[in-house]
C-alpha cells in the first residue's frame, strides 16, 4: 500500500513537472521506470522472505520449520541472530528440551551484540535462598540441572552469524511434548517470526524506496538548474534584440 502511494505521487510530480519543463517528458518519464522497477524488486523480496536462510557447508539452505531434525555444527551460517534463535527454538523442540536466550557480548563502540550464547532451560544451578531469608515453607522442585547444551554464534566480518561451538549432549532426560500442547505456543512463535520477517522487509523496502527518490529529485534539480540557464540566455538575447531594435530605429 505505501508503495502504491508513493507511486501515484511520482505520477502528479511528473504531471506537474510536464506542465513547467517543456522538452524534458522523456527523462522523466525514464525516472517514473525506475520506481516500476523497484516495486518488481520488491514484490520478489516478499516472495522470498517467508523461509529463512541458512547456510549449511558454504551454500544456502532454506529452513521451513519441517519436522527433519537438522542438527547444529560448527560453521554453520545463519542471516541473522534472530534467525540463529529461530533455527535452535525449533531443534530444541524437536529434540526434547525449552531453548533458553543466555549470555551475550557488545561492542563497546556502539553496543550492538556481537556474539551470543542460546542453551537448555535447565543450564546452571539454582541459589538458595534459605540461609538468607530462612527455611522456606515448600521449596519448589529446582529447574536446573547444570546442563552444558549449548551453541554460541557470532557476527563474522561478512555479516553473517556463525556457530562458533555447539555442545550436543544433555544431562537430562529428554521429553518432546505432544504437538496438540505445543499447538498454541507454536501458533504465538510463527506469528511473531512473520512480523519480525515483514518488519525487516519493510526496511528494506523503505531503503531502496528512499535511494530511488533521492536520485529522482537530483535528476529534478539538474534539471531544473539547465531551465534556469536557458531561460537566462533567453532573457539576456532579447535584452541584447531590444536595445539593437532600439539602436536602429529613427529618431
């Protein structure tokens, strides 16, 4: 919709640019190809951003959330750390154990994450709490059990996140939940994974569209700046045929 939009008003800019600028419609109307032409990117863009991507041994695999169980591996490439969360979330699922977001590292220039640690909920230990606040009525049964699965990733200079370590083996049993209990949470997680995959398309989109408009109107003002050239040389030559005329006619 904002595409359309954005169209409609480079079609009356146009209009309006044919009605002052005589002898420019070709150059204009070539600009007014090269917005048609982003929208075909962009509706190749939407076609192609459901799946994500991630790369196995150097080449690209799309990843559609089937029940295969793909297992991680050191190298293994991914667009993004959320497609990394995505990818582990859904091995965890099908392995048998709740993904849990742990650790993770910032450059200290500009505090963006560059390296993250995605584990098993039951990573650690739990602290007690007795001594401090003293005996307690009915502990509750701990949740952790010192597990060590793991992967970690990191931002590489290509601007991909790869799975620098990967720990496979828990120390736990491994219960996968039946899929009618997991439906909901499913529907929930597939539902904010397609927001978050047409929030980052529109910024692509909203980029490219911005690019596109910014060489739109520097086409305009070059332009503009050629008419305003000519119109001065066509002012100077009839200041120039008047004072002639002037010159000779009779006294």
């Amino acid at each position: 919709m904002f595409l359309v939009y954005s169209r409609q008003v480079l079609s009356l800019m146009l209009k309006d640019e044919q009605g002052i600028l005589n002898g420019f419609k070709g150059n204009i109307e070539f600009c007014y190809c090269v917005a048609v032409d982003v929208d075909e990117r962009i509706d190749i863009a939407e076609s192609s951003i459901g799946n994500e991507l991630v790369e196995h041994g150097g080449e690209l695999a799309e990843h559609e959330g089937d029940d295969m169980v793909v297992e991680p591996h050191e190298g293994m490439v991914f667009d993004s750390e959320d497609a990394a969360k995505i990818f582990y979330d859904e091995y965890a699922r099908q392995i048998g154990f709740v993904m849990r977001v742990m650790s993770c590292r910032r450059s200290e220039r500009d505090g963006r994450i560059l390296a993250r640690r995605l584990g098993c909920n039951k990573e650690g230990y739990c602290v007690s709490i007795r001594g401090k606040f003293g005996n307690v009525r009915k502990p509750r049964p701990s949740t952790r059990e010192g597990c060590k699965a793991m992967i970690h990733v990191k931002f590489d200079k290509s601007g991909k996140w790869v799975i620098t370590k990967f720990v496979k083996d828990h120390n736990h049993p491994l219960v996968v939940a039946p899929r009618e209990a997991r439906q909901t949470l499913d529907e929930k997680d597939k539902k904010i994974q397609e927001l978050t995959a047409e929030l980052r398309n529109k910024k692509r989109l909203c980029a490219t569209y911005q690019e596109q408009l910014a060489a739109f109107v520097k086409i305009v003002e070059d332009h503009s700046e050629k008419l305003s050239k000519k119109v001065k040389n066509v002012v100077e030559n009839l200041k120039e045929f008047e004072s002639i005329e002037q010159e000779l006619m009779p006294a």
